[in-house]
C-alpha cells in the first residue's frame, strides 16, 4: 500500500472523530482508504489467467466466482465489490462459454465513472495472449485511477467498519469481542457506521438482540432474521460452531452467541440490511447473511469465515476487524484486515499475523476503554495507508458461492 | 461459572468478577478459555454465562469441576454431542 496518506492529527487522542487523512472519493460519494484495481473472473476455468494477470502487480487483487451457472447473489456480490470505495477501476475476465456476464459486470462498473474493461479468453486466444492483453489493461487503469483519483479529507465518521469473528475461544466473549463492541460504540457516536453479521451466532439469544432494536421497525427486523436463522440451523442441523470452538472452551451455540454478540457494543441496531447493499444511515448495522428458501436449497450460511468477511465488505466496509482466540491467518481482498485477539498467548504466537492484543484486558494491564481507544487508533492508521499486518503478509482471500437470498434491487451509494 | 484466564491443574484459583470473588478448588486440570463450576448443579439445572442461560447440565456437576461437553448441553445443538470432548475433533463423519 502507498503510505503517502499521512493522518493529520487536529486534535489530541481523545478526540478521535476530529481526526482526518486522506482517502478517494468516488461518483456516489463514498469515500475508500485504497484505490486498488480489481480482476474479477467469471467462471473457474479463468481463475489461472485472472492470477496471472494481478502476479507481481501493485494495487490490483483478484477475485472471482467459480461456477459455471450463474447465481444472483454471486453476482451482486461481484456488482458491489466492482464498485466498492477501495476499488478504483475492474477488469472482468470470461473464459467465454459460462452464464455469468464479464460484459455487464465491467459496464455496471464503468457507469459508476470507474474504469472498466472485459474479455473472454477464448476470444483473445488462450492463455499467454490473455495474461499480456489483461496486464496492459490493468497498468493502464492503474496509472488512470491514480492520476484521476480524487483525493479528499476523511474521518471516523466517512468510515464503515466491519466485524467479524474466526477460530473463536473462551477469551473472545470477555475480551476481544467486548474490546471491538467498545471500539464501534466509539465509531457510531463519532457519525461512522458499523456492521457485525453472523446471525447464526446469534442463536440463543432472540430476547437480548430484540432489546437492542432502535425502534419497532428495528425489532421487527430483528425478529424476523433471528426466527428465519434458527428455521435454517434446525433445518440442516448445524449450528455455527467448530471443533475449534470446542477445543477453546467454548461449550453450547449460545454461550458462544453472546461472545460473539459482545462485539455489538453497546449502541442501538439500526436495523438489518442484506448482502451488498450499503447502510441506508450512519451508526450500528446487522448484515444478515442467511439463505432464504429456494427450491435447490443450495447455499450454506457462513461455510467459512471469509465468506462473511466478504458479506460485510459487499456492504461497503473500507476495513474488517476480525477478532480471533486460538488464531487465524486469513486475509481479504479490497478491504484490509485488522486481526485482533484477546488471547495473549496466540497473539505472542502468531505475532506476525496479529495487529492487537485485546488480552491485555482480561490480566488486568488495559481497561475496556483504553484498549477500544488504542484499536481506534489502529484503525484510523491503517485507513490512512498504513498496511494490516494480513495485508503486508499478502493476503487476499476472497470466497464467492452459490447461494440464495432475496435482496431489494442493487442500488449504492444511497446514503440517504 | 468462571473462565480460566490460564491453563490451571487441580488446584486452587481465584475467581475475580461481578458477585463472585473468592477462592475455588479445581477437582481437575482445566485449560484457558474453559469454565469450571463455582456452585453444585443439579442434572438439568440452568448453566449460566454472561448472566444469560448458555446451556443445561446434563450430569450433576461439583463445585471445582470442568464445565463442557461431558456435562453441558445445547438448547439447539445436538450434533455437538458427538465431539470429542478434549479435542473438539469431529467423530459423526465417516473417513473409511
């Protein structure tokens, strides 16, 4: 990442909402902390070109859907990470024989004022001509989005932050969770906007979520997804809850839900929005990320962790906090990845995959609050251009599936 | 209920937190991140985490004792049953 995006410090420390850096403003009036090009592949068999295309090449990441047959929902997601605030410019990549479009994708993509192209490699002949013809488009979308990107002030307030936790243990519920939920009380009462899914961590708990709706409509919501993720667990008989979690001391679904839970914060829920579609207002969000009925049933919740770190990101989420307890070492695409965990002894093992030691608050060395306030200045860092440590490492997963979910029509950048 | 923050072998720990200081003697080794139990509870009794019922006892379980798949059971879950209750690790998935 470039560092040339110093933060400008205004005020002093405790008052974070008045500091600001520099980011990329874009057509509908979000505002990114990167200006990267992306490489989306629209099959499997264009997987290898895609790769080959972004190896060795700043500032472009891949991603890309796997099926032949389309799916909705992958091509919304795909639609709203091609225009997320991070992403300066896209080129779809087609082998040429699958349903799914590289042609819509970079003209939905070129209407947001990004530079877009697209090819089917059958057409452009193969391998080797394909990988040389998608690397000149790419530096030349490169060198444009850098020489026409608008660079302007942002702040806590500009940013919509996700959270999401993996390879959870006893100390997330006490001490990472909490420390992320104190930091996104912080970010909503600064005019930020926050983001935690994971509904089927949520199971056990439809009382102590319903208590945190903002208003009717909230609870309404609220309800609604909590009943239809228990209808789902029941009905494929697995709870969100891995060997791992076990292993960690993690005993029951619920106790593991109000761990996960913690990392809510405190503030009212605005209410429940769907895969890729942005906050509709500032302050504290649930993406609700469970499949709805569909005669395939296809789409498991939540196969792997990554799959919800892209949900939160198709939202709009310049950054994703991901809080771990027996440790993890993923990454993400277009959104860096801020690893917090509240346990001392992973975060000394894997020191060079953890940016924060929560666990410093369970012996008693940091309050809750001075913890929340040190990962605010993290976070606010690693906006600016100071790379996470899963960025600096060169992680970039992304995880694009089938699945079914009925979503209002795709429109971004509706702030309103 | 508490949490270990640390591994901790049958011995006693201080137990710090909201309406529960004191001194509990472990019966057993207990890892970090694991619960053990401040109170006698009785089979089918109410397991409480966070203020909030996370489980019921399946067994009756002693003060001292490690809380976890052997004894507690999901609302929800069952197939957590079926765990190795150590390790976590899956044994309902046929491997040959």
């Amino acid at each position: 990442m470039k560092g040339d995006a110093p933060m400008t410090e205004h005020l002093t420390a405790s008052n974070p909402a008045a500091r600001t850096w520099t980011g990329y403003l874009r057509s509908d009036g979000r505002k990114g902390i990167r200006n990267l090009i992306l490489v989306i592949y629209t099959v499997e068999c264009a997987q290898h070109v895609a790769h080959a295309i972004a190896a060795g090449e700043d500032e472009v990441q891949v991603l890309g859907f796997p099926g032949c047959y389309d799916n909705q929902y992958a091509v919304r997601l795909m639609l709203a990470l091609g225009r997320h605030p991070n992403v300066g410019g896209v080129l779809a990549v087609g082998l040429g024989c699958e349903y799914t479009r590289p042609d819509k994708i970079a003209d939905v993509v070129s209407r947001s004022e990004r530079p877009a192209h697209w090819f089917y490699i059958q057409s452009v002949g193969g391998t080797q001509k394909s990988i040389e013809k998608g690397k000149q488009l790419v530096r030349e979308m490169r060198e444009r989005s850098q020489r026409d990107a608008r660079r302007v002030e942002m702040s806590l307030a500009d940013l919509t932050v996700g959270a999401e936790c993996g390879g959870s243990d006893g100390t997330s519920g006490l001490a990472g969770n909490p420390v992320v939920g104190a930091f996104f009380d912080r970010l909503v009462d600064a005019g930020g906007s926050a983001i935690f899914e994971e509904t089927v961590e949520m199971v056990g708990l439809r009382r102590v979520l319903l208590e945190r709706g903002v208003d009717e409509r909230a609870r309404a919501q609220l309800a609604e997804a909590y009943d239809k993720v228990l209808g789902y667990c029941k009905e494929v008989r697995q709870y969100s809850v891995s060997p791992g979690n076990f292993a960690g001391g993690l005993t029951t679904i619920e106790e593991k839900s109000m761990g996960a839970f913690a990392k809510g914060g405190s503030r009212p829920i605005q209410g429940v929005i769907k895969v890729a579609v942005p906050p509709p207002r500032p302050g504290l969000w649930i993406m609700h990320t469970v499949p709805d009925p569909h005669f395939m049933g296809f789409g498991y919740t939540n196969p792997n962790d990554t799959e919800g770190i892209m949900d939160l990101v198709s939202a709009g989420c310049q950054t994703v906090l991901f809080v771990t307890g027996r440790g993890s070492v993923i990454g993400s695409v277009i959104a860096p990845l801020i690893k917090v965990t509240g346990n001392t002894q992973t975060y000394e093992r894997m020191i060079d995959d953890m940016d924060f030691n929560a666990g410093t608050v369970l012996t008693g060395e940091t309050s809750l609050d001075d913890a929340a306030d040190q990962l605010c200045q993290l976070v606010m860092r690693v906006a600016a251009g100071e790379p996470s440590k899963p960025e600096a490492l060169g992680h970039r997963e992304y995880f694009v599936m089938y699945k079914h979910q009925e979503a209002p029509p795709l429109t971004l950048g509706c702030r309103a | 209920m508490a949490t270990l923050l640390g591994d901790a072998e049958p011995e006693p720990v201080l137990v710090l937190g909201a309406g529960a200081s004191g001194i509990v003697e472990l019966s057993e080794p207990v890892q970090l991140g694991h619960k053990v139990a401040l109170h006698d509870i009785e089979q089918g009794g109410v397991i409480v985490k966070f203020g909030e019922t996370i489980g019921r006892a399946s067994r009756r379980i002693q003060r001292g004792s490690w809380v976890h798949l052997h004894n507690v059971t999901s609302e929800f879950d069952e197939r957590s049953q079926t765990l190795d209750v150590h390790t976590g690790a899956v044994t309902d998935t046929k491997y040959e």
